[in-house]
C-alpha cells in the first residue's frame, strides 16, 4: 500500500514544479522587458550643466547618479563600451570658472585636465573626479550641451592635434598678414651669431675686424618687425630643414655676401669644422665664383654661383669692332649647375648700376641684334622675363623653393665708388630712410614675379638694409697693407658678421613658414 500512495503522488509533484518554473520564466521575462522599456536609451555623450547655486549639491548628485547608472558597462549600439567621466575646471579672463563634465563612450581622459588625477589609486574613476572638482559654489559653471556623433567626438589626442592645426593655421595668418620691411633695428648685446674666429668662410673684402675696423657696435643690431616676431636663428634647425637637400644662392657678390653669411650662421650647430668641406677642394678667394660647400652630418650642400645678370654676358660685333655684349634674351650658362636645387635664391642689380648697362649703348643684345641704344629699365625687364621663363620652364615647384632677393642698398656720399664716395664715419643705423626712393628695380622685379606660373617668394631687405649706413666695409675692405688708397670706399657689400644675417633669419622664418 506504501508503494502504491507514493507511486500516485509524483505525476502531480511533477506538475506544480513545471507550473512553477513556467510561471517564474515568464514573470522574469515580462519583468525584464518592462525594465528595458522603462530604462531611458544612454547617448554616446552626455552632458551636464548647473547653475551656481547647486555646484557642489549637483556635482555630488551627479556622481552618485553616475555610480549607480553608469557602473557597468552599457552599448547603445549592441557594442560594449566603458564610460568615463571627463571633468576639467578653468578659469575665465573675467574671473569666473567653467567646470566641464562629459560622459564619453570608449574615451580616455584628457591627461591635462585639471582636477581629474591621472593616479591609478583604488578609487573608481568616478569617485576621483567627485573629489577633484573644486567647490566653487560662487562661481558660474557652464558645461557644453552640443551632441557630436560618434565620427566626431573629440578625443584626448585629436583635440590637441585641433588645436596645433589651428595654432599653426594663426601663425600662418600672422606670418602672412606682417610685414616683415615695416619696423626698427634694436640694439641687442647677444649678437653676433657667430665671430670672424669661429668662421672659416669670411672673404677677406667682408672681414671688416680683422681688416682693422675696432667699432663693434654694427654687429649688434637685430631687425624687429612691427607686426611680428623673427625668430632667433637656429643653426641646428636650419640644417634639419635642409637635410639631404642642396640650398644654392645664384647671382652676384652681394649674393656672395648673403652666402657666406649663410655658411657661417650655419657653423655654430657644427661641432667638428671638417665635417664640412668644399667638394671641390677650392679655397674662398676672390678669384672663384662657384662653391659648394658640404655638411656631411645632414647629408646637404650650401652653394653658390656666380652671374652678374643671370642672362648671358657674351660679346658681337659692331661694325668693325667686337664689344662685349649683355644677352638679355639668353639665361646665363651656367644654369645646369642651378638645376635640381631644393632651395634656389637668386638677385641681379648691382651690375646694372655700371656705366655700361647703364648708358645702354650697343650693349643690350637680342639674337642678332645688338641695340644702339636702349633704356637700362627696359633691359633689366627683358632679362628678368628671361629668367622667369627658364624658371618657369626647369624648376619643378614641388620641389623646389625659389626666392628672389632684392636690391641691396648703397650708401655713397660725396660720389660713387670710383670718384670719392664715402661712408667712413657712419657707426650708427640711420634714423630714417625717407630720402631715399623704393628702387624701380624692385618694382620691375615684383612685377615680373607676379605673372610667373611657377611660385617665387620677394625677399625684400631693401628699406631695413636702408638704414644701416654704418655696416659696409667702407676702407676696411681689405687688409691695411694693400689698401692703395683711402679714397676708395666700399659702400655698397657688407662687413660680417653684420646686415646679411639678418636677411638669412628672414630667409630662415620664411623657409619654416612654408614648411
């Protein structure tokens, strides 16, 4: 009989425990999906925003909505991600503060925020950040309310790449909105940037201390622009910009002038002199006009060639007479040395000064055709067309930077170089330089570099080298025993160190501008 009653009670103990289990599934199952429903959706960001009154009330309350809703992770989008609380605090120019938080999904915190420890303590993130915000209840708190989408959320690393850009983006405003002519010179104790004894590469005509010149002050002006500052040349910089590249000035002596100056500013990032040598094994003399000056460390090479005119000086007959001809339809030939060049700096004007180029009497040559006579300014805009169109031609502007410095002012009193000019007392900058003229020269230049189609940058040094009379070599142009006569002055190059290094740091800003 006890067989039979327990044999008859299971089937209905079976029963109540399906009805159980049924009945418990589909209560979890209902329940669950009111609990979503009633659950409001989570945002990729989400932000907060009080006013000055509840700042540490709702700060507060924000955390603990935050721990007790944001604890584990949550997707609205069917991916996991983990949700951290970025809090900063700063301060505004009138006084008042601004404490941000946000709630990103799948972002790290900002490492410079202030307020948020970027210690890895036992502490939740969340409860770190509820200890770092200042209690400032006094103080207006305004918090971002804009939604980004999830390709535009700005995160840690891409926000201070944003704010390089646009860094960048207002110094190149700036870099092109100043006006680098426009300013005064500064006495400057620090300068020079290098001395006749630290540099190898001063010609003789331009080592006006070691000529005898005892007056030091011309080596200590320092341009500075109105609207803007020149950064200090850096040797160092200035040789990683051109690594494995080939810098090369093309033109006449003053040109030279420029050069030297250049290979010397770049020396003082140099620690052993012979890791720089000139690859031909030529010495600086006045004889040689083309150089080309390596820096084995950066693999790059400083160079400079001689052309007066940069079209061809030949020479034709005239009548029964050969004369020496200016061939303003013909580029100079020495341009296959120019070629390939990474950074090109050119300048003619000095020569065309002289009498002959001057005078224009069968001088200036087309073709066949030597001219009887014609107008210095309209040979000079002929042979600079000449230029243009060979630059035009072979110089690949994805490659190649191309400057064109204008003309260097000369400072002669009482005549020219050959009859009695002078500037021998002059050791002061000029205070003004309104008497003299913006040189037609300039404008010719400035006006054939507009209508070229490949890109040429105007280096204009003419009105800062205006002012500074007291920097040319004047009778220290060459040695005490081998000046024949004092009469003689040069008035028209510079001494180094002096004018030429500030128009390579002008060079140098502009190189880093484009770059």
């Amino acid at each position: 009989m006890e067989k039979q009653r327990s044999f008859s009670l299971k089937p209905t103990r079976l029963l109540v425990f399906s009805f159980t289990i049924t009945s418990s599934v589909v209560f979890f199952t209902f329940f669950t999906i009111w609990v979503i429903k009633a659950t409001p959706s989570v945002r990729q960001e989400t932000h907060f925003q009080f006013n000055e009154s509840s700042l540490s009330l709702g700060l507060r309350s924000v955390t603990v909505q935050a721990l007790s809703t944001f604890s584990g992770n949550f997707s609205a989008t069917g991916e996991k991600k983990s949700f951290l609380i970025d809090a900063h605090y700063r301060r505004l120019e009138n006084g008042s503060g601004v404490a941000s938080i946000s709630v990103f999904g799948g972002l790290q915190r900002k490492e410079d925020a202030p307020g948020v420890p970027v210690d890895g303590g036992g502490k939740s993130d969340l409860l770190r950040m509820k200890e770092s915000v200042p209690d400032t209840s006094s103080e207006k708190i305004e918090l971002p309310s804009s939604t980004r989408s999830a390709d535009k959320r700005i995160r840690a690393t891409s926000s201070e790449k944003i704010e390089v850009s646009n860094s960048e983006k207002v110094e190149q405003r700036r870099v092109k909105d100043c006006d680098l002519t426009n300013g005064r010179w500064v006495y400057d104790e620090s300068y020079p940037l290098y001395t006749n004894v630290s540099c190898p590469f001063i010609d003789e005509g331009f080592n006006c201390k070691r000529n005898g010149r005892m007056d030091k002050n011309y080596m200590k002006w320092r341009w500075q622009p109105q609207d803007c500052e020149i950064p200090r040349f850096n040797a160092t910089k200035m040789l990683e910009l051109i690594r494995g590249k080939r810098l090369v000035f093309v033109g006449d002596s003053i040109n030279r002038n420029q050069w030297e100056s250049m290979l010397c500013m770049l020396m003082g990032a140099i620690r052993d002199p012979k890791r720089v040598y000139e690859t031909h094994g030529r010495r600086l003399t006045k004889e040689k006009g083309n150089y080309s000056f390596k820096f084995v460390d950066y693999k790059c090479t400083v160079e400079y060639y001689v052309t007066h005119y940069l079209v061809h000086e030949s020479k034709a007959r005239v009548g029964q007479k050969r004369v020496q001809t200016l061939r303003i339809d013909s580029i100079d030939r020495g341009t296959s040395r120019w070629r390939g060049a990474d950074i090109l700096v050119f300048n003619t004007a000095h020569w065309w000064s002289h009498y002959k180029t001057k005078a224009g009497i069968n001088y200036y040559q087309e073709g066949n055709q030597v001219h009887p006579r014609l107008d210095v300014s309209m040979a000079f805009r002929r042979a600079l067309m000449t230029w243009a169109s060979w630059v035009n031609r072979h110089v690949n502007p994805r490659k190649t930077q191309v400057f064109f410095r204008s003309s260097s002012p000369s400072h002669f009193r009482g005549g020219q170089w050959n009859s009695g000019g002078h500037c021998l007392e002059a050791t002061q900058p000029l205070n003004k330089t309104s008497s003299i003229s913006y040189p037609e020269k300039n404008i010719i230049a400035e006006q054939v570099i507009k209508q070229m189609k490949t890109p040429v940058t105007f280096l204009n040094i003419t009105d800062l080298s205006g002012y500074r009379i007291d920097g040319h070599p004047s009778i220290y142009g060459g040695k005490s025993g081998k000046r024949s006569s004092s009469s003689i002055q040069d008035c028209s190059h510079w001494c180094l160190p002096g004018v030429p290094d500030t128009w390579n740091e002008i060079l140098y800003f502009l190189l880093q501008s484009h770059r």
